[in-house]
C-alpha cells in the first residue's frame, strides 16, 4: 500500500485513510506501521488549515481556489471534516457534492470525513491523512473544518498556514479584536464579495484591518501580517492575491525557521494528545477502572459526590 501511496494511486490514497481513521486494534497497528514507512524521506506539502462559522462558503471557497491552484499544475488534496451528530453518530459528508468541478479535476483528491464528536473543528486523525496525502506528493493539503466558534482553533495544530473565513457584516472592530481564532489567524478572507454584498465585505474588511493592528505582533510573522483580503468564490476576485500572500508567508517563515520550529512543536502537541486519548481508552478498556467509573458516576448521578470529588477519587485509584 505505502508503494502504490508514493506513486499517486488515488484509490490506496482512500483506503490507507480509511485505515487510518478505523477504530479497531488490528487496523490501528497496521496504520501506524504504514505512517511509519511513508514518514521516511516524504515530501512537504504546504498545510492550509481553513476555519469559519457554518454557512461562511467555504466548501465554495474551496472549490474556486482548488480549480485556481490545478490551473497553475499544483496537485491539490482537499480533507473536509463534517460534523457527526450527537443523537445518531452519523454524518452526511457532503462537503464534497459542493465541489462538482473540484472533484472531477484530475489534480484534485477530496476526502470527507465525520468528525466523530471529537471537538477542535476537526476530526480525530485528520493530521495522520494529511501525513499520507504528502507521501502521495501532493503539493498543497487543504484542511476544512466544521463550522466553528471562536474558540475551535484545533486545525492551528496540523496547518503551515491558517485561514479565517468571514462573511460580510460578519461584526465589527469589538469582534476582530476578541482572542481565541483571531489570534492564530494568517489571513483573514472576507468572502462573498460580489453583488450587493460587495461593499459590506468592503467595510469588514477595513474593521479587522483595524482590529489586526491591535493584536500583539507575533514573532513568525513578517510585516504586513497577519493581514485581511475582500474575495469571491463565485466571481475569482483576490483568489490569487491571497495565493501569493501565503506564498509569501510560508517562504518567510522558511527562511527565518519558523517553519521547522512550528512542525517540532506541533508534533510534540499531538503526542500530547495520543498519550492523553490512549490514557482514556486504556481506563475505558480496563474492567476494573471501567467498574470504578460506573460506580463513582451513580454516586456524582445520586449527588453523594461532586464530580470533582468523584473524579479525585478516580485518579487516586489509578
């Protein structure tokens, strides 16, 4: 599989994914011995994380800026992450049936996948798919999230670059100055700016053009940045305006070794992470911590305990 990988077979590219994203044991082994094979000498490509609130058009995004990068000769992987539901657990994974042209472009891989409840924005394994979409030698990994609030900032962690998608009138300068995703934004891209809503993006554009100044400047930016840019998915307009920004960027980040330290210290995050979700699913897993939490969670259910309590309780056992 790693071999047809390196040589651009799509469908292995699918089904290597599928593996990855598999909650079974054996094929959990078997992802982490593939990830391991493709991990040496493997290509880098530019990771652009992408975030906005539900309805913002980012699929549409997407779609207009994908087809801008294949028309340049760029191979370009799309990973879309859609939201599960809390009820049932499924998803509709439909991101992709807004990408028509995308999807049919030769240069281009869409992959949905459900989010699984897990919170961030993005799915559990994203990070791994994007791994695999770079040993497939893809030149530029696209991460959508779910639509998300201000405070979803997970796709900051697997991204070079990370775009804020806005939709005009979308607030004022009191809401481009509030932290959280503002903070971590790269760019900031006022869609839809086409039509009537052409000088409402113009006008919110100028508001977190002023909001931006107010942030502390931070040491992986050149000057100018981070910066906020009016574009339509629809139309084209500043798709290749915000191209050449995040050219700019990520070669400035390159040279100064912002790049290299980022990558470290996201990896170190996300083992972090795979030692604290191991930790739940071994105590999960485990009949007599398992037998613990049952009984501790009828007592916090009966109001014997505080959860806090309970959960000390818990911790002390182990």
């Amino acid at each position: 599989m790693a071999a047809k990988i390196r040589g651009g077979d799509r469908r292995a590219l699918a089904r290597a994914i599928t593996l990855v994203e598999s909650g079974r044991a054996d094929h959990r082994a078997e992802a982490l011995a593939l990830i391991d094979t493709l991990r040496v000498d493997a290509p880098q490509a530019l990771r652009i994380g992408l975030s906005g609130t539900p309805g913002v058009g980012k699929s549409t995004f997407i779609e207009g800026f994908g087809l801008h990068l294949t028309g340049q000769g760029l191979r370009v992987a799309v990973l879309a992450v859609d939201p599960s539901s809390t009820r049932s657990g499924g998803s509709i994974l439909g991101d992709k049936t807004r990408m028509d042209l995308l999807s049919r472009d030769p240069n281009a891989f869409i992959r949905p996948s459900p989010s699984q409840s897990h919170l961030g924005g993005v799915a559990r394994r994203t990070r791994e798919a994007v791994t695999l979409c770079e040993a497939a030698g893809f030149d530029v990994v696209l991460i959508e999230t779910v639509g998300v609030g201000q405070s979803e900032t997970m796709v900051a962690e697997m991204s070079d670059i990370f775009i804020l998608l806005l939709a005009p009138a979308g607030g004022d300068e009191l809401q481009g100055v509030k932290r959280g995703i503002m903070e971590i934004a790269d760019l900031i891209l006022v869609n839809k700016a086409d039509g009537d809503l052409k000088p409402a993006a113009v006008r919110t554009q100028a508001d977190y053009t002023g909001a931006l100044r107010l942030l502390r400047k931070r040491a992986q930016d050149p000057e100018g940045f981070p910066k906020a840019r009016i574009v339509s998915a629809l139309t084209g307009l500043g798709l290749e305006e915000a191209w050449q920004d995040m050219r700019t960027l990520s070669d400035w980040r390159k040279e100064h070794g912002h790049w290299d330290t980022r990558r470290k210290a996201q990896g170190v995050h996300w083992f972090e992470e795979a030692v604290r979700a191991g930790l739940l699913a071994r105590i999960s897993s485990d009949k007599t911590a398992s037998a613990s939490m049952r009984t501790l969670a009828q007592q916090v259910s009966e109001g014997a305990l505080s959860p806090d309590r309970a959960a000390a309780r818990m911790l002390d056992s182990l």
